[in-house]
C-alpha cells in the first residue's frame, strides 16, 4: 500500500466520522435556531433552505479542514530539511469525482431552491413585481395590505376596509396576506424579519410579495435600503393575532381615523408622479 | 532605476490621494462634530418654524428653533424632557403651506387631550394646509403644522421671529415614555430647492430633525 493511499484512507476515515458527528448536531442542534424561524410559512420554509444548506456544506467543510489539517502536521517542513517535495502531478479519478459530485450538489441545490421558491413557497416571501409569477393558490381570498415607505417611517392602507391607513402592521394568523409594497419618495426595502419577508418599495413600483403568517407574536419590521438620515431609525415591531383580534384592531383603526380618511387619496396602486407636485 | 519623470508623476498621484483623504476626513469629521447645542431639561417648550433661518453656514434652509429658559431664541433641535412625564408643547408656526405627501400625516397621533390651532380645538387638518409637522416616530407623536396663508401680511422673513409677524400657533400635549433618546422629524416635503423637498434641511439635525432627550 503506497503512502499516499495510506493518507488518503486516514484522511476519509477522520472525515467520515467528523461528518457523522456534526451533521445531526447542525441538523438537530444548529438547525432550530438558524433564521428566520417559522412565524410564518414562507420563513418556515427559508429556515429548511437554511438547514438544508448548512448540512449540504457542512461535510464539505469539514472535508477541506480535514485535508488541510493533516497536511499541515504531516507534510511540514523539518529542521534541517532542505529537499524540496516531490513534484506534484494531477491525479484523474480524484478531480474528476471532485467535480462530479461538487456540480451534484450545486445544480441539486440550484432545483430544489427554484422549486422551492416558485412552486411552495409561493417567492418565499421576496417581492415579485407588479405581475407575480409565484401566486398561492388561496391567493384570491389573501387580505390585501398596502405598505408605503417614507423618509421615515412606515403607514400601511387596508383596501377591504375602506382603504384606512394605519401607521402599525396587525395580521391574522391563518389566512394570505398580499402585500403591495411601494414607496412615496426614494427607495425603501420593507423587512419583516420573523415572517421572511424583504420586498423593495420604489417609487411607482407596485411589489408585491405573500405571506401566510401562522404563528401569533410579533415581528421586526426595518428598511434594508439606506434612504437618508433616519434609515436606523426606519423601526417599527409589528403582531401577528389572531382573525377576532385582527377584527377588533382594523375596526378600531377604522373609528380612530374616520375623520382623517376623507383626506386620503382613493386606494391606489402606488402613488407616483403625484408627490412630485407637493416637493418642493 | 527611476527616471526624474516617473518619480514626479509617483509624488503627483500620493499628494493627489493625501488631499483627497484630506478633504474626506475634513468632511467627516465635520459632519460629525457640528451638532446643535442641547437644550436644558424643561416640561415646557415653545418652539417656531421659519421659512429661512438667516444666518449660519444655511441662512436660506427651513428650521426650527426653540425658547430657552431665560425666553431667547436658540438655534437647536435637541430637545430635553423628563422621563413618564406630561409635555405642553408650543409651535409659532411662521412658514407658508407646501402640503403633507402623505395626507395621512394630517390627523394628530398620540398626544394627551386635543391640539388646538390658534386656541381651536383641530381634530384633524386638511393636509394641503400643512406646513410642517412635529413628529416623534417612537413614541407615536405626530402633529401637522399648518402654515400661515400665502397672502398673509407681515410674513417674517428671517429668524427669529416674533409675535408681531403672521404665525399660527399650535398647542398640544404628549407623554413621554422611559428614558432615552428619540429621533424627531417634518413629514412635510419642505426644503425647498432639494429633490423630492427632502434633501438638505430635512436630512439636517438642527434644521427640520432632532432629538429628544427623555432623562
């Protein structure tokens, strides 16, 4: 048995039984705590990308660590040692497994990502423009939620119930919600961490993204886009209740700004060139 | 070995990036060390809008300015209260309308009792009369200014400016919370001149932003 087999086999060895160790960790451990958590089904669904991506690698980590450890205590220089190491040639079979399987995974990872992000996670909370291609099926009863970025802060109008605009984010638990993200002035992102939603809000844009929110507490709501002095401060925490609370709130939000609401515009799609008349 | 020609180009490029992080220091560290002074801890406070302030480095840009203790005018957004405490707040409003962006802003939020535009109860104002407002997003303060008319006479053209000189005054009231220091804005799009009528004043502490201090 040549030295390098030897190594080699030591090297799969070390590898196999690291990987066995740490894979159910990061699977079983690691796993439950890796963002965004499951308040809703298109985070659920991120956290699995999270997980699956995280165990999908973490063998190849560990192959590379591996491998780079032992060459570092096996293959070091001595004292003394001035002869210089035997030419390195390539070897076939080991680049040509090395590629197989490292393209496997990356174009496996690449379909099930896909499949998951149009097909059953309806764009796994992402904005999808004006025309969504990822539509869930109970989309034609989803509540239908506008949400307006502004230097600085956040309003939301609720088209279902006379196109009241609130300054806070309640949703229920158990139904679709249909966001429409826009902007009235720059561009702003709207990132609503616990439910795994991040969609840009652009002036004249009308983005919409889906949520199905399944776990009652609340959410971090920030702008991922820098847009001007009080971006840090573009915070709000927004509730996922349930339908008798949501009720209860969106009509005491309805009594509160009964006054207000005759000032509003009709609800529209998004608001843009009209801000430009007012700037200035 | 060089040539006198490649050194002096070599010299010309490190100067050319020694100014260059020059001026980028310079700019830096003066953003960071202007700040207005910040005012003594009061439950009261009065403070006035105006179109221009006249002076500093920004005499023509929008801002607001606030009564000290002993009655004079300061040129500061940085604002102290106490901490679970009621505050009365006073706005001499001198600017003219330019109309909220979001009409949504013209309903008052989160004060104690009713504002009151010059002594009237408001319940909400028609948002192409708005000036400007005085709002506190964390503690969901929001209070729409309106803005003297157009045609009004005796505008005041420069701060600070007095009683004398068309304003409307806005009266209202609001609790603070635990302590901390809260950012304050306009909703208003009224720097005028900067695109969007966000630029410049609006994106200023000491102009149209502040802080609050709640201690």
């Amino acid at each position: 048995m040549s030295r390098l087999t030897r190594e080699a086999r030591l090297i799969f060895g070390l590898w196999l039984v690291l990987s066995a160790i740490a894979l159910p960790l990061v699977v079983l451990v690691l796993g439950p705590h890796l963002p965004p958590g499951r308040m809703s089904s298109e985070a659920g669904a991120q956290t699995d990308a999270n997980v699956v991506l995280t165990a999908v690698c973490t063998p190849i980590v560990i192959l590379l660590a591996v491998q780079f450890g032992y060459s570092l205590v096996a293959f070091r220089a001595r004292p003394g040692d001035l002869e210089d190491g035997p030419p390195i040639q390539g070897h076939g079979p080991t680049q040509v497994v090395w590629l197989v399987v490292t393209s496997a995974v990356v174009v496996a990872l690449a379909v099930w990502g896909s499949y998951t992000l149009i097909v059953s996670s309806h764009g796994a909370g992402g904005g999808q423009g004006p025309n969504p291609d990822a539509i869930p099926k109970d989309a034609a009863q989803a509540l239908q939620v506008q949400v307006i970025g502004q230097q600085w802060n956040w309003t939301y109008r609720f088209p279902a119930y006379r196109g009241v605009e609130t300054k806070d984010l309640e949703l229920p638990t158990g139904r679709a919600v249909e966001l429409h993200v826009t902007s009235l002035d720059v561009a702003h992102s709207f990132w609503a961490y616990q439910l795994g939603v991040k969609a840009d809000a652009i002036p004249g844009v009308d983005n919409i993204a889906y949520v199905h929110p399944r776990k009652r507490g609340s959410f971090m709501i920030r702008c991922a886009e820098l847009c001007g002095l009080w971006h840090g401060h573009m915070y709000q925490t927004g509730h996922v209740v349930t339908p008798a609370q949501f009720a209860s709130w969106i009509r005491g939000e309805m009594k509160q700004e009964a006054l207000n609401l005759r000032y509003l515009p009709a609800y529209s799609r998004d608001y843009f060139p009209e801000p430009l008349r007012r700037a200035g | 070995m060089r040539s006198g020609s490649t050194r002096l180009a070599a010299g010309a490029v490190l100067i050319g990036i020694a100014c260059t992080a020059a001026l980028i220091v310079y700019y830096v560290v003066g953003y960071l060390a202007v700040r207005p002074p910040a005012m003594a801890k009061r439950t009261s406070l009065t403070l006035q809008t105006v179109a221009s302030l006249g002076f500093g480095p920004h005499p023509d840009w929008v801002s607001y300015l606030v009564k000290d203790a002993n009655g004079r005018w300061q040129h500061s957004t940085v604002l102290t209260v106490p901490a679970n405490s009621l505050v009365h707040v006073t706005v001499l409003q001198y600017d003219t309308a330019t109309g909220l962006r979001n009409p949504f802003w013209g309903g008052p939020r989160g004060l104690v009792g009713e504002m009151k535009v010059d002594g009237k109860p408001t319940a909400t104002l028609d948002p192409d009369l708005a000036s400007h407002t005085f709002a506190i997003p964390d503690l969901g303060v929001s209070v729409p200014l309106k803005g003297v008319a157009d045609n009004a006479k005796n505008q005041c053209s420069v701060a600070p400016c007095t009683l004398a000189e068309a304003h409307t005054t806005i009266t209202f009231t609001f609790r603070t919370g635990k302590a901390g220091t809260y950012r304050w804005q306009c909703f208003v799009p009224c720097a005028a001149g900067f695109i969007l009528g966000f630029g410049g004043p609006m994106q200023s502490v000491g102009y149209m932003d502040g802080y609050l201090h709640v201690a």
